[in-house]
C-alpha cells in the first residue's frame, strides 16, 4: 500500500465523522463471503437495531445480497455503494468503526492493509493468508472459517465496548500499516533477490 498517499488524503480531507458501524471492502463474488457477512449482520441489527455497515464493491453476488437485503428488512441498515474511486474509499473507510471481511480466498488481503492504513480494527476469517500477513497485529481479530457466531461476538464487542480505546485503536492499525508501506516491502523484496543471486 502507499501510506504517503493514505497520508495525503487525511491531510486534504476532513473525515472525522464516523458513518458507518462497519465496513465491507471487495468483490461481491463466491469466496469473499459477503452472503455470509449480511447473515451476520442481520444478527447484528437484531441486536444493535442501528447498526450500519457500508458494503464497497461490485460482483455476481450483488443482486442476490441487496435481494437478501430487501427480504430481511435492512435497506436502513446495509449501503451498497458499489465501485467508488480511491480517494472516496479511503475516506469512507476512515470514517467507518470496523473493517469486517469473511472472505475464504484472499490474495493477500489488500483491503485488509488499507483499512488498518485508516485506523481501522478488522474482524476476519483465519485463512492461512490472511494470518501470516496480520497475525501480528493485535486490532486483526480472527475467527474460525465459517464461525459466524464468533463474528458476531466480536462485532457486538467491538461496536458497545471500544469507543475509549479509539486512539489506542488507531495508532495500532495505522503503525502495522505502516510497515506495509510498497517502498518498504520492495525494498525488502528486493534485498532478498540480492541475496539469492550473491
């Protein structure tokens, strides 16, 4: 990720104002678990009838997850803001409490990266790629795959119990960010090919 870029952001804008409980960053497909997530969210509501959670991004499953939406009465609850440009989502990430994400087949977890960037705490499943990126980071709270009362737990904990520990929150995400920073992971890329062709 590029912090100076995040960093400039922050600079030129003012986000301070929280919008959203929750947040949902990445394609609406199979194996990103956003069918999953609005289960759980339901739930959530249930329990924290004004909850909101922003969902950011576009796929296959977006008919079948606003459907979802419709038939279980949370059109107040969940936004879908579909396909939105950098600046924009860095600063509705920013303004969000909590990044969640129940994907099962992650890359390496980008959008993970961008929401600790923001300041964000995240709950996600304990894939094998996401644990070795973040596993380190102690606002990355994990879940057993397919646990949703688990999410959902530390969600309910997250959203009535972490308001006097925001600073705490924010530095945290933002100085394990920081470390993901492109120039420095190249670098270190970089010094290993050396390495291997000495």
């Amino acid at each position: 990720i590029d912090i100076e870029f995040f960093n400039s952001v922050f600079e030129d804008y003012t986000c301070n104002d929280t919008v959203y409980d929750s947040i949902y960053v990445g394609r609406l497909d199979e194996g990103k678990g956003v069918l999953d997530l609005l289960e759980v969210w339901r739930t959530i509501v249930s329990r924290l009838t004004n909850a909101k959670i922003a969902i950011v991004g576009n796929g296959k499953l977006r008919n079948k997850a606003e459907v979802f939406v419709m038939d279980n009465k949370l059109a107040n609850n969940v936004k879908f803001l579909g396909y939105i440009d950098d600046i924009d989502l860095i600063l509705t990430i920013r303004r969000s409490r909590l990044f969640v994400t129940l994907s099962t087949t992650e890359g390496w977890g980008l959008a993970v990266a961008e929401a600790l960037a923001c300041g964000l705490p995240v709950v996600a499943y304990a894939i094998p790629t996401l644990c070795e990126t973040f596993g380190d980071c102690s606002t990355v709270k994990f879940a057993e795959v397919g646990a949703k009362e688990q999410v959902i737990e530390i969600i309910i904990d997250h959203l009535t119990n972490s308001d006097h520990r925001k600073e705490d929150i924010v530095k945290v995400s933002e100085d394990f960010a920081a470390r993901l920073d492109w120039k420095i992971v190249a670098g270190k890329e970089y010094e290993a090919i050396w390495k291997s062709v000495q």
